[in-house]
C-alpha cells in the first residue's frame, strides 16, 4: 500500500519528468539543442527583482 506522501512523490515525479520530455520534443523541433539542468529542472526563475546596493 502506498502513503499519501509516496503518491505526491509519485505524481511529481511524472510532472518532473514528462515536463522534462515535452520540453526536449519542442527544443528539438525548433531544432535547438536538449539541455538538461539538474539543479532547476524545469527551469524556473524568479519573478522578484535583485537586489542593488545602489544608493
């Protein structure tokens, strides 16, 4: 029997890796290069401004 927790890690694992597929199928249409990055794999990025020490 599986935990509610093993079936979260189960379904983002899927969503991880079937993003990670979709993503490669439109890179090679466009005829661009697969990249993987392990550290952010669906490559995410903030949507906060950096910083400055500007003054």
């Amino acid at each position: 029997m599986l935990t509610n927790i093993s079936y979260i890690f189960l379904i983002s694992m899927l969503l991880i890796l079937g993003g990670w597929a979709f993503k490669a199928l439109i890179s090679i249409a466009q005829g661009r290069p697969v990249e993987f990055n392990l550290k952010n794999p669906l490559n995410l990025k903030a949507r906060w401004p950096k910083e400055t020490n500007e003054k």
